[in-house]
C-alpha cells in the first residue's frame, strides 16, 4: 500500500508526463524550459521524491501547470496511519 507522499508523486510523474509529451516536448526540452536537468525531469516522470520544491515548481510551471493544496483528510486520521494504529 502506498503511503499519501508517494501516492502524490505518482500523480504528479502522470500529469507531467502527459502534458510533457502533449506537448511535444523531449525530457531535454522541458529541463531547459525550466531551468533543470534532463535527469531531474526523468526522476519527476518517475515518481522520485525530491527535495527540490522549486526545481518542481518550475517544470510544472514550464508545462502550464501548476499545484494547488487542498485538505484532503484531517491531520488526526494521517497521524494514524503513520502509526499504524
């Protein structure tokens, strides 16, 4: 079972993906776009956890997307989880 962040990445390699190859674009022509690296651009498509908060923010931005938060469960059932209770 996948945890709530890597549940998240793999959304987000999905999207990107899509709208990168929508697009038309090479994983090398994303990266330039948004100022990054082909390989960082692989590891988002990959569903990789980054630390990069911006570098993300930039390829997303590059391909007309964008993140939006909303509260999906409250803090008390994730605490749980994590837990294991």
């Amino acid at each position: 079972m996948q945890n709530m962040a890597e549940a998240g990445m793999k959304a987000i390699a999905r999207a990107v993906r899509r709208r990168r190859k929508a697009l038309k674009f090479s994983q090398t022509d994303l990266a330039r776009l948004a100022g990054t690296s082909r390989l960082f651009v692989s590891k988002v498509e990959a569903g990789k956890p980054s630390p990069r908060l911006d570098l993300l923010v930039a390829v997303l931005s590059a391909l007309g997307l964008g993140l939006r938060l909303v509260e999906a469960r409250s803090p008390l059932e994730v605490a749980d989880d994590v837990s294991g209770e």
